[in-house]
C-alpha cells in the first residue's frame, strides 16, 4: 500500500522555486485548495489517513535502520500481523510509531497544544516496550551522532535548552508561516538530541503535529539513500552554521510538504463523485487550465 504520486502535472500552476517566500505562498494556496474539499466523509478520512500512516511509518523508522519493508509494515500496523525473520524491536518500532500519529491527531482533535508533556508523551510511545529506562525522559549521558560532526549539547544544558525550545515555539507559533515553524522546531529538536533514542522520529511527529494543527496533511521524509542523505545533510549544515542559518533545511521540509500536498489533494479529486461536485471547488477551479 503507497501513496500514489500525482498523475497530473502541476508545476505550470506551482512551479520549483527556492524562494522560501514564493514557496510559502504556493503552500498557502494548495492548503487552501485543501480547505476546499473539507470536510471529508469518513470513508475518506480513513483511507487517506490508513495509506499515509503506514507511509510515513515505514519511510520514518526506514531512516533509523528499520529493515521492514512497506508490506510488512502495513501487515504489522493494519493487519495485526506478525513477520518472520524480522525481530521484535522491529515490530514494536512499527506499531508504537502507528499508536504516535494517533496520538498526535488526537492532540489535534482536541485542539491542544505542544507541550513538554505532549513532547515527553510522544517519546514515550516511540520508546513503548523497548526501552522503559529512558522512554519520556532528557537523557543523562554524553551521545555522539555517528557519521555527524554535530556535537550534541552536554546533558546537563538539556532542561533549559529546551525551556528555550518551548519559549520559542510559544513566541513564534502564530506568527510564523506553518511550514516554516514545523521546519524550525524539527530541526531545533534533533539538534538539541534531548532523547538518548528516537529523537529523529519524535522531531518528525513534532513536525506533523504542527502541519496537522494548521490544517496540512501528514509530511512524509523520504528514506531513499539520496534523499536520506540530502536530509542529514541540509541539518547538520543547519548544526554547524554561524551565524545559523537553516534556510537549505527549511526549503527541503517545505518541498516535501508541497509534493505531499499535492499528492493528497490527487487522491482526493480522483474520489469525489457527480454528488460532491461542489466539493473542491477551489481545487478544481485552480487546476482548470490545466485539464
């Protein structure tokens, strides 16, 4: 089960560009095409959220070394199924990252906010069943990020680093373009490493925690080689910068949020019927001189 990529050529409508500025507002646009297909029946709302959730499973604890393929993931997470030869850190890697996006939609649904709690909760369910010692809590020891040459901070730095972590989100959270806060606070969350494990997947749900908060749908990083590589390296460009500058990691967290974007918006006009017609509307009425 995937995602499938968009059939229909959009760049004539919402073209490349590495202009934070243009982008932003080409994100802005297709979130409100979004708006304009809401709200989705329940049949929808199930399908979309089952095909990218086990997506962005896979592809997210792909990046960690998760050997699962998206198959098995989805007979894991969708099928309470098993896999042979796989072991169980692999299995519960999958299925507590299917019980965190839940998790996050809920926050959503009831309309609360990023908290330390909700962060530490979080990690708690990536860490369920495997590792209880450290599950939720600021680590204590020194960690290196092998293959990186970040230097994560001393532990000690941690609880304030992260006060300052919350007191950022809090000052920018209505005043900073969406895609741009989730961008920020990702990347401030891995370089602060705050966790002793799983804080690549736990700054990821922090990033979808807050596209979901303003209406985007699920953003998915890709665990190709290339694109894993392209991901590790606009961060620790962004770690090892100063003054810092983190704009090459903004623009690739922004060009995955347009292509998933796009790729949702697909799904759902390929699924409105005669009935719905004035569902979309705007969509449609954009992607006109396209068809």
């Amino acid at each position: 089960m995937t995602a499938a990529h968009s059939p229909v050529d959009y760049s004539a409508l919402y073209p490349h560009t590495d202009d934070l500025t243009l982008l932003t507002a080409q994100l802005t646009d297709l979130q409100r095409c979004l708006e304009s297909f809401r709200p989705l029946s329940p049949e929808q709302v199930v399908h979309l959220q089952e095909v990218f959730d086990t997506e962005y499973t896979y592809e997210s604890n792909r990046i960690e070394g998760n050997t699962l393929t998206l198959m098995e993931t989805d007979l894991i997470i969708n099928k309470g199924l098993t896999v042979g030869g796989k072991n169980m850190q692999e299995h519960l890697e999958a299925v507590n990252h299917k019980q965190a996006i839940h998790y996050i939609r809920d926050i959503v649904h009831h309309q609360e906010d990023l908290t330390e709690d909700t962060l530490r909760k979080i990690h708690t369910l990536i860490l369920a069943g495997i590792d209880f010692k450290n599950a939720g809590y600021w680590r204590t020891d020194r960690v290196r990020i092998l293959g990186s040459r970040h230097v994560c901070p001393n532990p000690v730095k941690i609880p304030a680093l992260m006060q300052d972590f919350f007191s950022f989100y809090q000052a920018h959270k209505n005043t900073l373009h969406p895609v741009l806060l989730a961008a920020e606070m990702h990347e401030r969350l891995v370089t602060i490493h705050p966790f002793i494990d799983g804080n690549g997947r736990t700054a990821r749900l922090v990033m979808n925690l807050i596209l979901l908060k303003h209406g985007y749908p699920i953003t998915i990083i890709s665990s190709e080689n290339h694109a894993r590589h392209a991901y590790y390296k606009t961060l620790e460009t962004a770690q090892l910068s100063d003054p810092k500058d983190n704009n090459a990691f903004v623009r690739l967290v922004a060009g995955y949020v347009k292509h998933w974007l796009l790729v949702y918006l697909d799904m759902l006009s390929g699924s409105i019927g005669e009935a719905s017609h004035d569902k979309g509307y705007y969509f449609f009425k954009r992607i006109a001189v396209l068809l």
